[in-house]
C-alpha cells in the first residue's frame, strides 16, 4: 500500500506542477471566470454537497466528534451561500500577480523591479472544515498557484462535492483542471508523502488541531505556514466602555467556539472589575460558558477552579479562562506568558493604552474594542483565507492571494555591463 500511495503523490505532483507552470501567466479575466463559473455551480449543486455533508456528519456522530468539532462540519444553506460569496469576492478581487512591489534605478545604468509571483504549488492539509476546500482552491488559483488539497477523513464527502464545483470552473475557463486536486483518499499515509514531497510542493498549510500541526511542522521537508494554536485573549481595561466589552467578549466567545479565532480567556483588569462587578463573567454563565478562573472571581456563583494548564489552552469549546490583573503591563506579560501569537484585543477608551496594548505584543492579529472571531481573511476583505500565519517568516495573519506569492527581481539595462 506504500508504494501504491507513494505512486498516487507522484502522479498528483506531477500533474500540480505541470498545471503551475500555465497557470503563473493565466490572465486575470481567465481565473476570475474560473471563479465565478465554481460559484454559480456550487449554488446549483447545494443540494448534493448538502446531502454529501449529512453522510459526513452522520460518520462523524458515531465517532464521537465533540459539538464544536460537529459545528465545524456541518454545512447548511446559509453557510454554502458564503461559500458562494467567497469565491465571488475573490474572483473580482486584485489579481497580485505581476504587481511591482517596488522599482528602482541604478547609477550603474539598470532599472530594476520587484514583481509578485507564485510560489508554485501549495499543499493544504486540513481536518473538518469542508469549505476550506473551495477557499484554498480559490486563493490558490488567484494567486497563480496550483493546489494539492488534503481533506480530512471527517468532511471527505462535503469535500469531494465541492472539489467537483472548482473542476468544474477551471473547466469552464479552460485552465487545467489538475490546478486544483483533491487527494481521493482517505487513508493518512498520504500525509506524510506530502510532507516529504519536495519535488512537487513548494509550501504546505496545515489546518486543523494542535495534533495535525505539531505533526506537520516536525515532519514537513516542505517548508510550512502554520498556526500551532488560536490561544486568543480578550483584556478588559479600566478605561474599556461597559457595554462595548459586554457585547464584545460574549460575541468573541460565543459566536462559534470551535473556529481559531474564539476567545479562550478573559483578562479583567481589577478597576473595571471594581467599577462594573461580574458583568462580565455573568454574561457568560448566562450563555452557558463553563468559566474557569481563581482567586475573587471564584466568588462569582458558577464559576470553577481553573486548573493550571487552562490558562494557555485552546478549548474550541464553551468554556473560557478568567483572570483578574493589574493593569495592561501585567496583562501583557499573561499573554507573552500563555499566547500562541494569533489574536489578541484589548478592550478600552484610552488610546496610549492601546497603542502599549499594540507595540508590546507581536502576534500576527492584534485588536481594539473587537471581536477576536474577525480574525479571518474574509472579514479582512481577502474574499476567504487558506489559514492563519503565527510565524514570522513570508506570512502572518490571514494568508490570502498576495500572501501566497513570493517575487522575482526583472533588471533591465540597455547593453550595460560592469565593470
């Protein structure tokens, strides 16, 4: 069976990178038709990916997967017309192919340019969520990149369904249909072939839990853009505004508890606390948040004790971690402490505690009186995100089509020669 995979990623690498090569000069309007005829199919095919999704969850039910991970899943109409939506936004976005990121002369005589361009061939590695498969593929094509997609076992169906769409589009344009393919298999070892697939795969995005990324970036030969963790924290200051940190922490919690961007602690600084009491924390009771907290906010009837990994764990869940501090410095220092570097707000009126809030923390989304579940390339008006980038290398937050290209250098000069 080795052999029999090691064979299947060849044969698919081989195909990306053929497709790559004539796809790093296809025409804006080519790939934007491409797009737009994906989402027209997608709307008329809903009812097979629909019915394609109620077999995945069916499957996923009977292994036990957890609500939040249920919810990940799950697929209905509203959430296939952003699908649609998404793929429209990209489509009629800026082609960053070609841009000139900077250009310049020489006293030498050369004229020089910077100039976007694809990185060739991506592989996305992902567990439950099926509408990756039309993000990635659709920011990879705008971008000028081929794609490799590696859905997971849980969304297998939903997934082949809507890969079918995106064929259906290249098909349409008249662009190579292995641009975008989706591995038809389920079986894991072909992780790790494209982990080691350094002859086809440029870069790999991994999507999904703190188990498939810690895998793939301790076996990835391939270099990799990844999130370990969305340990997202929402701070309370003294001078926040009552009813703008009411609304915001309950929709940063609670809108969708199993996305990255789902707040898993609550900082309240001890004035605020002073001033507005539990509000705060009740809000969450009410909501059906289990909060986990220590010291004068285990008073607050329905709380529990937090255990000393809560804080700097990532629940994807309705529970929540809860601290009081002094001050944005020490708050600060719990995030540098206990943060994965993906998103982090701050919650206040006064704008040199922001601007402390902003300067002396560095993950790649930092926020100001906001939910933490904007943090999604969508929501930053990159029509969709093939993932959140906490490294600090080429990518950070969303990656969208102009994060999924690198850049050439074009000199020209006029029978210049040095010397």
């Amino acid at each position: 069976m080795g052999g029999q995979i090691a064979d299947l990623m060849a044969d698919i690498g081989a195909k990306a990178r053929a497709a790559a090569a004539d796809l790093a000069f296809a025409g804006s309007e080519r790939k934007a038709a491409a797009l737009v005829s994906a989402a027209e199919a997608v709307w008329r095919r809903r009812q097979e990916i629909l019915d394609a999704n109620v077999m995945d969850l069916a499957a996923a039910e009977e292994k036990g997967l957890s609500p939040a991970l249920l919810d990940r899943l799950r697929l209905d109409e509203t959430r296939i017309r952003g699908i649609v939506d998404s793929l429209r936004t990209v489509a009629e976005a800026r082609d960053p192919v070609g841009r000139v990121l900077a250009e310049w002369d020489r006293p030498n005589g050369l004229h020089i340019q910077r100039v976007a361009t694809p990185l060739g061939v991506v592989g996305v590695i992902y567990e439950s969520r099926p509408n990756v498969t039309a993000d990635a593929g659709a920011l990879c094509l705008k971008s000028g990149n081929a794609v490799i997609l590696r859905g997971g076992s849980e969304s297998f169906e939903t997934s082949q369904a809507i890969h079918l769409c995106m064929v259906e589009g290249l098909r349409a344009a008249s662009l190579p249909e292995a641009a975008i393919q989706l591995v038809p298999t389920r079986d894991r070892a072909m992780v790790t072939e494209m982990l080691r697939a350094t002859d086809f795969i440029d870069v790999i995005v991994p999507r999904g839990g703190k188990g498939l990324v810690g895998l793939v970036q301790k076996e990835a030969r391939v270099p990799v853009f990844a999130h370990l963790e969305g340990i997202c924290h929402v701070y309370a200051d003294r001078d926040a505004d009552l009813e703008k940190a009411r609304a915001v922490v309950l929709n940063a919690k609670t809108r969708r508890t199993g996305v990255c961007g789902a707040a898993e602690c609550l900082l309240i600084d001890w004035q605020f606390y002073t001033r507005h009491g539990a509000v705060l924390i009740e809000d969450l009771l009410a909501a059906g948040v289990e909060v986990r907290t220590e010291g004068d906010l285990l008073k607050i009837p329905g709380t529990t004790q937090a255990a000393p990994d809560d804080f700097g764990r990532e629940f994807l869940d309705k529970i929540i971690a809860a601290k009081l501090v002094d001050g944005v410095d020490e708050a600060i220092a719990h995030i540098r402490k206990y943060g994965s570097n993906h998103t982090e707000a701050i919650l206040t009126e006064n704008d040199a505690t922001a601007q402390r809030f902003f300067e002396r923390l560095d993950s790649a989304i930092l926020m100001r009186n906001a939910s933490t579940q904007f943090a999604d390339g969508g929501e930053f008006g990159m029509g969709g995100e093939i993932g959140i980038a906490t490294g600090k290398l080429h990518a950070r937050g969303p990656v969208g089509a102009e994060q999924l290209c690198s850049f050439k250098y074009l000199v020209t000069g006029d029978g210049t020669i040095r010397t």
